[in-house]
C-alpha cells in the first residue's frame, strides 16, 4: 500500500500553471527524491502534502486520508504524522539545542518532562550531537545546525519525512553526513521520506526512486540507475550541470542589435 499518493493533481496560481496533471507514489521505507530546476513545482509539492495548499484537480492522500478533504482539526491531526527538515534549518535562535529538539515534544505532548528529557537525548544521539545538548544555534556550524533541526524533525517519529533541500550550502563532508543520516534514519525508523532536492550525486548515492518535474509535468522517473541512463534531454542536462539545454542559458528577447537600436 502506498503511505503517500498524488492522484492526477493539477495546480495553479491564477494563470501561472504549477502542475499539470501529476501522479506519484511513495511507499513506507523509500526515501524518493523530487529533481526539477526553480520554479518546477518542486515546493508546491510539499505545500500540497502539508495542507498549505489544495489540488485544483485530482488528490493528495496520505496514509490512507484525502488531504484535500480535511478540516482544520483533521489537518492538524495528519499533521503530526509529517516530519519537516526545512532548507537552513530554521532552529529557533533563543532556545538551546535541547529546547530546540524538545520543542514539538512539549508542544504537542502531554509527556513529563523526565520522558521527553531522555527522547531529547535518544534523537541528539541519533544525529551524533548529545554533546552539544547545552549549546546555542549561533555556536554551531552550519551542519550541526541542519543535523539539530534533523533531530527535531524526528521528535514524534512522524510517518513521513519531507526535506526542502537538505544539502543546501553545506560542505563536502557535513553533505555527505546529512545524506547518510537522512538514509539511516528513514530505514530505522520504518518512514518514507521525500527529498526536494538539486544535489544530483548525494541524491543518486542515498534515494530508492526520483521523479524529475519541468514545466509542471514528470518528465523522467525511476531508479537511480534508470535516470542515470535516461535519455530525456532535461534529465541530461541537469543531471550533467549543462549550461544550455531544454532550460537555455539566454532568456527570450528581442533581437541584440535591435534592442542597441543598431
């Protein structure tokens, strides 16, 4: 059974069309990557299966649930089956590292502080930072800092896991860290994960399955090694960092030498 599902979903902000007609799945224990240049539709995406946002057309179906036909108290409940890894993080800069982890703990439970004490530790331990338990943000590096909003995210051992860009602006090593961790992670604790994401090589070393979108549509989808030898010229020419291609170097314009009026 899949744990997520679109079904034929079509979406758009007034005449700008996001997605067209768009269908995945996602089963428990996969962790999917989304691949697509700016402005693909890769964060609708995610905004469709937080709730943010309805399908015009079609559905979105989590766990069994039509997302698009909950009310605010049934939104709030599937909620807490999503775990949310945003770009930078997004820590709170006045809390510690602990607080920060045991924030949805205490917000969202009604657990005595000795239990969330010890699953505060459990999820630092986790993303190998227990130490750093005392510390602020602004005391981390920027992977410890993406590593405590991991831990965070995985507070409520949520059902799904969805990462907007986790690999943004970290260096080779604390790349390669968070993409084992976001691995480990989804095979302990039995979730499906989603991974909107621009990294091709991280991606293609850690996913099971990636859906490619380009102008609101999948235009490639399949194993690592299925996208590997796709032939699609978009997948080509993201998946080689061309500079010119299905998306070209040059915006449309006028001719040059009319517009210099020559």
């Amino acid at each position: 059974m899949n744990l997520l599902e679109f079904q034929n979903v079509s979406f758009a902000y007034g005449d700008n069309i996001i997605l067209r007609d768009v269908s995945l799945s996602i089963s428990r224990g996969q962790v999917v990557a989304i691949m697509g240049g700016s402005g693909s539709g890769k964060t609708t995406l995610l905004k469709l299966i937080g709730g943010q946002i309805q399908a015009q057309q079609g559905s979105v179906w989590l766990d069994g649930e039509n997302i698009g036909t909950l009310n605010e108290s049934g939104l709030y409940a599937m909620r807490r089956k999503l775990g949310m890894l945003f770009q930078f993080g997004a820590l709170f800069t006045d809390l510690s590292v602990f607080d920060n982890v045991a924030f949805p703990l205490r917000e969202r439970t009604k657990l005595p502080e000795s239990m969330i004490r010890d699953l505060v530790f459990m999820k630092l331990e986790a993303v190998g930072l227990r130490g750093a338990a005392t510390q602020m943000p602004h005391e981390l590096s920027g992977g410890m800092a993406r590593r405590v909003a991991l831990a965070r995210a995985i507070a409520l051992d949520p059902t799904v896991m969805l990462y907007d860009e986790p690999f943004t602006g970290l260096d080779p090593i604390s790349l390669a860290t968070v993409g084992k961790l976001i691995r480990e992670l989804n095979d302990a604790l039995g979730t499906a994960s989603i991974v909107v994401t621009h990294d091709v090589a991280e991606s293609l070393a850690i996913v099971d399955y990636i859906y490619f979108l380009a102008d609101g549509v999948i235009v490639a989808q399949g194993t690592p090694d299925e996208v590997k030898a796709s032939q699609h010229p978009y997948v080509q020419q993201f998946i080689n960092a061309r500079t010119d291609g299905p998306l070209p170097f040059h915006k449309p314009a006028m001719p040059y030498a009319a517009q210099l009026g020559l």
